[in-house]
C-alpha cells in the first residue's frame, strides 16, 4: 500500500511523467477521430503546458529540469525548475493561469464554410489556429479532421476545436514559466549541462502521438 505521497516540495517529476503514447501517421483521420474518443483532456493540458515549458528551454529527456502541475475547473499551475548536473544550481519558478470559461469554437464548419472545391483552404485552418501550425498538406486530412471537431494546435497536440483556446493558455503557462527562468539565466545553466553531452529536444523527429494518461486517458499529439 501508499505510506507515502510525494508532494511538489519533496521532489518534482520529469515532464510529462507518466503519461503514455500511441504514434500514427499525422494524415490518418480515422485512426486519430477513433482515439479522440479516449482523449484525456485533463492530462493533455497539464502535459501541453510542461512539454512548452522544456521545448523552450531547448531541454531533453536527461536535461537537468523538474516540473509540477495541477488543473482544475478554474486554473492550471504550473510550477518548472532548473539544476545544475551537480545539484549545486536551483532555479524555480511557478504561475497559475486561468482556464478560459467559454469554448473558443462552438460550430467550427459553420464559421468557417469551405471554399468552391469543398476544402478548407490552409488559410482558413490558420484562422481557426491563429497561428501557421504544424499540419499536413494533405486539405482532405484537415477538413476531415475539422469535420470531427478536431484540430492540430501550434503546440502539436491534437485537441477539439471548442478548446482550441484551453490549450492557449497551457501553451502560455509553459512559456512565461520558461521565460521567468531564462531571465535569472537559466540557459546558463541548461548550457552547461548540455555541454555535458545532454540531447537537445528541439532536435528530435517530430510524431504524431496518441498518449494515454496514467489513469488511461488519451491525448493526441503531433
């Protein structure tokens, strides 16, 4: 049994810790309409917003980082820390971001009708977005995600289009999270570590993953 629970002042976890993932082609409608039905949003917004907070550190899987995050109905907190490979170095920070109350996107088709060809054309996909994200090329891909309310974020997870605007403010904990450590000069820090052969993240391949969550939830990422 549990004697013990740890808790954010006796050690914070790597990441995304815990969480799960199954890979598919990022052009494959209906295996990712199929695993959106076991999307775990609770555990996809906690993760959005540590995988942002370590990319924009330019961290890793061995790079010397600690996170800790709680959602609930109102708010995500994030807590993000970086160490030095010997222990010696601490920065830490942490920022509660308010989940937004409304959905972003009710009916995405009817604002967003399709041209003459019958497409979503990629401009229209960046407005849903606000953004240039990371999609396929494939138009019929994205329409037909688009038509099962999915959508692939900047961030690259795979969220319904009314929470286009939940993942917002994930993407944005992680990064002013980030932010407040880079300014007291954590690259610093994650420099010296990398020099120790550390890999950085932001050279990795990128996935399509489906994740499930330790309680087997399923988030989809790109």
């Amino acid at each position: 049994r549990v004697n013990v629970y740890l808790e954010k002042h006796d050690m914070m976890y790597a990441v995304s810790q815990g969480a799960m993932a199954v890979e598919c082609r990022d052009n494959d409608v209906d295996t990712i309409s199929m695993l959106s039905e076991i999307h775990d949003q609770h555990t996809a917004l906690r993760v959005t917003a540590e995988r942002v907070f370590m990319k924009e550190l330019d961290g890793g899987c061995s790079v010397p980082l600690g996170t800790w995050s709680v959602l609930d109905e109102q708010a995500l907190s994030l807590s993000g820390a970086v160490f030095s490979v010997d222990g010696s170095e601490m920065l830490y920070s942490e920022r509660t971001e308010l989940m937004p109350s409304n959905s972003f996107l009710q009916h995405p088709p009817a604002l967003f009708p399709t041209s003459g060809s019958g497409f979503f054309s990629h401009h229209q996909v960046d407005m849903i977005h606000g953004q240039r994200p990371k999609l396929t090329s494939d138009v019929r891909s994205v329409k037909g995600l688009l038509s099962n309310n999915i959508i692939v974020h900047r961030t690259g997870m795979c969220c319904p289009t009314p929470d286009v605007s939940k993942y917002d403010a994930a993407e944005r904990c992680g990064k002013q999270i980030a932010a407040s450590l880079i300014r007291r000069g954590a690259k610093d820090v994650l420099d010296r570590a990398r020099a120790a052969g550390i890999v950085n993240v932001n050279e990795a391949r990128s996935k399509v993953l489906t994740v499930p969550a330790p309680h087997m939830g399923i988030m989809l990422l790109m």
